[in-house]
C-alpha cells in the first residue's frame, strides 16, 4: 500500500483522537477517552508503516502540519474555537509548507 495512503490514515485517526480528547472532559468520560487512546495507537501504527519508506522529517512535518490545520477548523466549527487573522495566516503558512515539501523538495521521498 502507497505510504502516503497510510500517513493520511494517520493524520485522520490522530485528528479523530484530538477531538476525542476534548470531549473526554480530562478521561471523566469513558466513550470520547476510548475513543482517544485507540485512535492515538492506531494513529501511531499507521505512521510507523509510513516511516518504512517516507523520510522521517518529511512524514512529520506532513503528519504534523494538516493535523495542525484540521483540529483548529475542527474546533472552530465543533468547539466555537476563535481563529483570528494571526492563526488564519498561521495556517496558511503551514500549508505552504507542507505544499512546498511535497512539491520542491527531492527528499521527499516520491
């Protein structure tokens, strides 16, 4: 299976757990807790099959960077998280970022 297939499984899970964790209420709440630790695990396993091919700072940085963007929308949206301009020119800048290192850069592993 394509390693990006499995660092976008990765991402999903680990955003998925990140959401979990909110709703946990600091582990008083046994579903979103569950919820949160299993997609922490699973999340790890799939950017551990990624890391077998994809440079491992190239991986982070995509792993790190949408997950980045995708809680903060996530919280905005569920959660009524504020994103003034600051953030939203944050974002932006992630998003260059990871679109750079896919798109320039040669150790990116395509």
């Amino acid at each position: 299976m394509n390693a990006y297939v499995y660092l976008g499984g990765a991402i999903a899970l680990e955003v998925m757990a990140t959401t979990a964790m909110k709703s946990s209420e600091g582990f008083t709440r046994l579903v979103p807790s569950l919820i949160c630790g299993i997609g922490y695990v699973l999340s790890f396993y799939l950017l551990a099959q990624t890391l077998k091919t994809v440079p491992t700072g190239i991986a982070y940085a995509i792993w790190s960077g949408v997950g980045i963007v995708a809680i903060s929308l996530i919280a905005w949206a569920l959660h009524g998280q504020k994103l003034d301009a600051g953030a939203m020119a944050g974002m932006g800048l992630i998003i260059a970022g990871v679109l750079v290192i896919n798109l320039f850069s040669k150790s990116a592993g395509h």
